[in-house]
C-alpha cells in the first residue's frame, strides 16, 4: 500500500497508507485528513479537493484532462502548474511517497 504524505496549510504532516484503486481524495476521506473537503464525493463537480502536488511529483502523474481543468478554475488561488484535484488521482503502487500540500481553504 503507497504512502501518501498530506500536508495542511498550517503545515501539519499527516502520512498513510492509502489502498491501490482509491483515489488520493478517498485516501484523505477514509483516513480524516483536514483540508480536503470532497464535496461531490469524487464526482469532479467542485473543486473542493483540490491540492498542490509537490514539483517533485507533478510530471509522474497522468496528464490533466480537460473536466479537470475546467473544475479548478473554481478552486481557491490555482496554480497553473502544481494544482489537482484529488478525487481524479488514482493510486497506484508508482505513487509510493507522493506528497501534496493543501490551499488555505476550499471554495
């Protein structure tokens, strides 16, 4: 099972196994990690699980696709390069050690 690192706006570090098939939002839901909220449950109608991917992270992920990008430009100070939404990450054994970071608040 991948470890997955959540870091808070505030800084706190929360690190944990996170089941392959889930999303990194599911993995934040089932662990009750702050900061992501999810209120569509994973449908990508909000943006309201959005993160900032560590820059050490941003080219092993799949591509961004065009739902995704159109849902972020609701979330809250997006950034063009790091910004994803959760619930449209899947885990996989490759995300062994992801760590991504939380904005100031979701919208």
């Amino acid at each position: 099972m991948p470890k997955i690192t959540y870091i808070t706006f505030n800084g706190e570090q929360h690190t944990v196994d996170v089941p392959v098939g889930l999303t990194v939002m599911e993995g934040a839901r089932d662990n009750n990690i702050p900061g992501i909220e999810a209120d569509c449950g994973g449908a990508c109608a909000c943006s309201t699980c959005h993160v900032y991917i560590d820059e050490n992270w941003v080219d092993k992920l799949l591509p961004i696709d065009d739902i995704e990008k159109d849902m972020l430009d609701f979330a809250y100070d997006p950034d063009e390069k790091t910004s994803r939404l959760t619930c449209q990450i899947q885990v996989t054994e490759d995300l062994e050690g992801l760590v991504v970071r939380m904005p100031e608040k979701q919208i």
